[in-house]
C-alpha cells in the first residue's frame, strides 16, 4: 500500500531554478509518487532551465509567472484551473533580497531592500494561497514554504532575509487557520543550511556550513534529499493532522543554546 496516497494529485511547484535547489527536490519525489505537476519559472532564461531538468517527468505543464506581478498570477491560476481543473499541493519555494542586503550590518538595510525581500519571499505565499485556495478540495490539500531559524534567532549577514523569514512564519500560522475550516493544511520547513544557488548570495555561508556540520547533533550538514522526504510527507495523508507548524530538518541544530 502507498501510505503517502498521492498518486492522481496534482501540485503546483514555484520556485524551480537549477538541479541544486530544494524545489527540484520536491518536484522531484512528488512526480515519482505519481502526482501531476504544474511547474512556474520567473523567466524564459530560467525557464528552458526547468524544461531541460525536468525533460524526463511525464505530463508537467509549463506557466511563466513573475510574483510581483498579480496579473501574472491570475493568469497562472486562471490556466489551471481551465487545464488542470483542481489543486492538491501548493509548493512555495520562492525567496530573494538583493545581495547588498545579505552582508554587513543589519541597521543598514535600505527600505527598498527590505520591500524587495518581504515582497518575494514572505507576501508572495499569501497572493498565491488567495488564489489556490478555491481549487483545493478539502480534506485532501495542503500549501508547503521554506523557512529558516534566522527568523528566530540571529545568524550573522543573513539581514533582511531573516525579517522575511519571521513574516513567512507568521504568514503560515495565519492561512492555517484562515484555511483550516476548508480543510486546507498550512506547514513550513526549516531547512539548515545546504547548497543552494541562492545560498550562496550570503556572506560567510561556506563557514556557515562549516560550523553547521560540526556542531549539529547528528554532526553533518542536511540535503536536499532530506528535506524533499519531508515535503513528502507533510503533503502526504501521513500529515493529515498537521497543520500551522514548522518543520526542522537541521540535523537537530535549533537544539542548541550554545
């Protein structure tokens, strides 16, 4: 038996850019569990990227989409609906700041940075939740994002970022309970550090990953395999109950004090 129970759903995947990112990851598990895709890329550059990545998954359907656009996200959903007809599983994996913010000190954010960031990265879940809520049956739907601990706690250059992070949580908490009586399920994952294009924006982040693996309880560094078995799962009848929470997959680094 397929305890996972997805095959024959569908899921909208946003945030795919290259083979090294978390997205493709749970795109990845999710099309392997026979679950049909809708996959958005920002532009025609990164979208030949998807194309080309994902040439080998059956039945995908390709939509550009800018988050900061609403008329391109109408038009997403609006064309999902028409071809797809509805949604079980939204997939956000959608973050950015302008690298200048991603270093130094943080009282020296700019405010057009700080829009930027909060923009993409944490108001971009709630316009695409607004608009996939309508094609989620209940009972049988859930949205999932990508977080980060430096929401809570302090991590040095990760700046504006961090700020988008804590209204993202928040944001989850919220739609879980703006969409719990629908029976739509909200999560997020706290990824610890791993190798990602977009990683690499931040200042230090190689001896980020260095003291991650040596002092995490399981003593390495996580992959995006981890955290895509995750995603399985919190999309999965095995989550059913699960709602409004965050999911460390850290290698137990958010134990620590000290």
């Amino acid at each position: 038996m397929d305890s996972f129970k997805l095959n024959g759903k569908t899921a909208l995947v946003l945030g795919i850019a290259n083979r090294w990112s978390i997205a493709y990851a749970i795109a990845d598990l999710l099309q392997e569990h026979g679950v049909r895709l809708v996959v958005t890329y920002q532009n025609e550059r990164i979208g030949a990227e998807v194309r080309k990545l994902t040439s080998d998954w059956s039945n995908i359907l390709y939509l550009p989409c800018e988050l900061t656009d609403d008329a391109q996200i109408d038009a997403v959903f609006a064309q999902i609906k028409a071809e797809v007809g509805q949604l079980n599983h939204l997939i956000h994996c959608i973050a950015f700041a302008d690298r200048a913010e991603l270093q130094g000190e943080f009282r020296k954010i700019s405010r057009s940075g700080f829009h930027t960031a909060m923009d993409i990265s944490a108001y971009s879940l709630i316009a695409v939740a607004q608009r996939a809520a309508p094609l989620m049956p209940a009972d049988q739907s859930s949205i999932l994002t990508l977080t980060y601990m430096a929401s809570a706690r302090v991590v040095p250059n990760y700046n504006v970022m961090a700020l988008a992070k804590a209204a993202l949580e928040n944001s989850v908490r919220y739609l879980a309970n703006d969409l719990g009586p629908l029976g739509i399920r909200v999560n997020a994952i706290s990824a610890g550090p791993v190798k990602t294009a977009s990683a690499r924006a931040i200042t230090g982040f190689s001896d980020m990953l260095k003291q991650h693996a040596e002092r995490a309880p399981l003593r390495r560094n996580i992959t995006v395999e981890e955290v895509g078995k995750t995603a399985l799962y919190l999309c999965s009848d095995l989550a059913s109950g699960v709602t409004g929470t965050v999911q460390f997959v850290d290698a137990g680094y958010h134990i620590l004090g000290i």
